[in-house]
C-alpha cells in the first residue's frame, strides 16, 4: 500500500506531527528517514523489512555495517548514511543522559547497563576507560584501544596519560567478548594487574573492571557474573 493510500493521520510523518514521535513504530520512524519507497514498494515497506532483516530490534539495525546497510534494497549508499548517523545520534544522546545524570557508578550492573549500547553486538573487542571523580560521578568515558574477535591489547600507558590529565580518583576499565561469554581469559587478568598497579603509583584507584557480553558481564571487582 502506496503511503498516500494511508488515512492522513496514519502516514508516518502526518502521524509524528498530530501524535508526537512516541506513537510511531520503528518501522514508521525509519521511514521518515528514508523518504520514500523504490520499486513499487512503499517507504513504509521498505522500512519494515529493513527492521525484518535486523530481527525487528534497533541495536541489531545499529550495529549493521554501514556496507551491508547499503546492500538493503530500497536503502542505498544516501539513505544508509542517513539511517547510521541518526541511530548513533540516539546512541550519543543515550551516553550524553547517562553523564547529565551526574549519578555514583557504584556497581558494576550500573557500568554494564552504561557501557551496553556501546559494546554489545560488535564483532571486535574494545577497550574503554570510564574515568571517575572522588565522589564516583562520570567523568567521562573514552575508547582506549580496539582489536580483533577475541582480544585486544590495553594501552595501560594511555589510561594513566588521560587518567592524569582528567584528575581522576577513579577508573573502571570495560571491554566486551564477542564470543557471548564474559568471563575474563589470562590476558584479561594479566592486563587489570599490570592497569592496577600503574594507576596505584600516582594514588588513582582502579575502581573495577567490567567485561561485557551479549546479555551479561563479569566483574572484577565482585568477581562475580551477572546477567540482565
């Protein structure tokens, strides 16, 4: 069905102004961003076999590389674009409140749920430094390093450098295991030992650190894991 078959205040864009964006689908919202369908579909059809072909969940859609989101028919290089700098609007907009918010991060399920929609469904590691205040406030949080599917090397020189120049009290090190399992490796531990020891020589504390899987984590700190 043709989007100007639709009743007025069921077209996506017609429905965003009377409504409000809460009202729409994901389907509906994309296809506001796409602008209109190709091939004798709709844009609203397009949209919603785009979000088909994520298994219907924004995060998988986000973490799709920009090469595949191109391939999508009715998508394209200019609309790709346009889809992959709207959903990491969304994910800045998400770590933006979390810092405003100006809460402690005083467990590790708070680290995890913080750091998920940055790590989950990446098909590499990373490595983050979440540098703290005295009283546990965020700081700011940056990407240290990046590697492959199974590992990727700390840069402990880094994370004392940006550790110093923050005048941070605190850091929290996350990293995710795209295997699905969270528990740390002899790399892991060899690497939070050798981080630990250097932020304890300028009297910066290692606070935790978090490894994040698919649905769970592993913290150091509690040595424990814990699941969503």
């Amino acid at each position: 069905m043709r989007i100007k078959d639709l009743c007025p205040d069921e077209r996506p864009r017609e429905k965003l102004r009377l409504r409000g964006a809460k009202a729409l689908s994901n389907a509906e919202l994309l296809a506001i961003l796409l602008g209109s369908g190709t091939g004798g579909k709709s844009v609203l059809e397009v949209a919603q076999e785009l979000m088909k072909t994520a298994g219907g969940r924004l995060n998988l859609l986000g973490a799709m590389p920009l090469e595949r989101l191109i391939t999508q028919k009715g998508v394209g290089e200019v609309r790709a674009i346009t889809l992959a700098a709207a959903l990491e609007l969304g994910r800045r907009t998400f770590e933006e409140s979390a810092i405003a918010d100006k809460r402690s991060l005083t467990s590790p399920e708070m680290v995890f749920q913080l750091m998920l929609p940055t790590l989950k469904n990446l098909d590499h590691e990373e490595c983050w430094a979440l540098f703290l205040n005295k009283a546990n406030f965020l700081i700011s949080k940056e990407m240290i390093t990046s590697g492959s599917l199974e590992s990727t090397l700390v840069d402990t020189a880094r994370i004392l450098k940006r550790a110093i120049e923050k005048q941070s009290s605190y850091v929290i090190l996350v990293h995710n295991h795209p295997s699905g399992s969270p528990l740390p490796g002899p790399a892991d531990i060899h690497q939070t030992a050798c981080v630990k020891k250097a932020l304890s020589s300028v009297g910066i504390s290692l606070m935790d650190h978090v490894v994040v899987a698919e649905d769970s984590f592993f913290s150091f700190s509690e040595e424990r894991t814990g699941h969503l």
